[in-house]
C-alpha cells in the first residue's frame, strides 16, 4: 500500500526514489522495494516501463487508487470496527484531533451525502 501511495503521489518513480520516498517511516533495502514492485506488478497493480538512463525502470500505478482505498475502508470497518463506520471516524479524532479547516471539509462532505441520502 505505501509503495503504491507514492506512485499516486509522484505519477512515476524509479525503485531507488520510491525506497528514498519511504526511507523516512519505513526502511527498506533495495531488493526488498524490487520485490514489492514485482509483486504488485504481478498482480496487474503496477506497470513498468524502461527508464531513459541505466538499466533502471520506472514504474507507475495501473489503476485508480479509490476503488483500492474503497476495498480496503470496507475490510477494515468490517475487521476492525464490526460494521460501524462512526467508530471509525471517532477513532481517527482520537488518534489527531481534526484542525479547523478539516472539521470544516468534513462539515461539507456529510452536507453533500445527507443532500444525497434525501434524494433516494
């Protein structure tokens, strides 16, 4: 997930500048970065393609990461938090309080999904 997090973020990077981009929080040797891209290249989730200097390719992600992030929200709010996505959210507060212009973004977005829900 964090490998595929900064080839959304970055668009295309090369094995050595996605290990550089995740050095910080979670180390990780060369052959183990490579290994991860073969593996999710395996599973259609990133491609390569040859890099325009050395041998080095450059990979990118092959699909959109909501979907993914979709997916993955809905294990985890099943696993962890027994189907209750407010649990979820309160958790989130717990761990980092929200600043003022979050709080505000949230505002809006249950705005947005009760104008929704009317609709139905």
């Amino acid at each position: 997930m964090e490998v595929l997090a900064v080839l959304h973020a970055r668009g295309e990077a090369d094995a050595r500048a996605i290990r550089e981009a995740l050095e910080r929080y979670r180390p990780m040797s060369h052959a183990s970065v490579l290994t991860l891209l073969g593996r999710l290249e395996a599973k259609s989730l990133v491609q390569r393609r040859k890099g325009e200097v050395g041998k080095a390719f450059v990979y990118s992600a092959a699909k959109s990461p909501r979907p993914m992030m979709r997916r993955l929200l809905r294990r985890l709010v099943q696993r962890i938090f027994a189907g209750d996505p407010a649990s979820l959210v309160a958790s989130l507060f717990e761990a980092k309080r929200p600043t003022d212009e979050e709080l505000k973004q949230i505002r809006a977005l249950v705005e947005e999904m009760e104008k929704k829900g009317k609709g139905r």
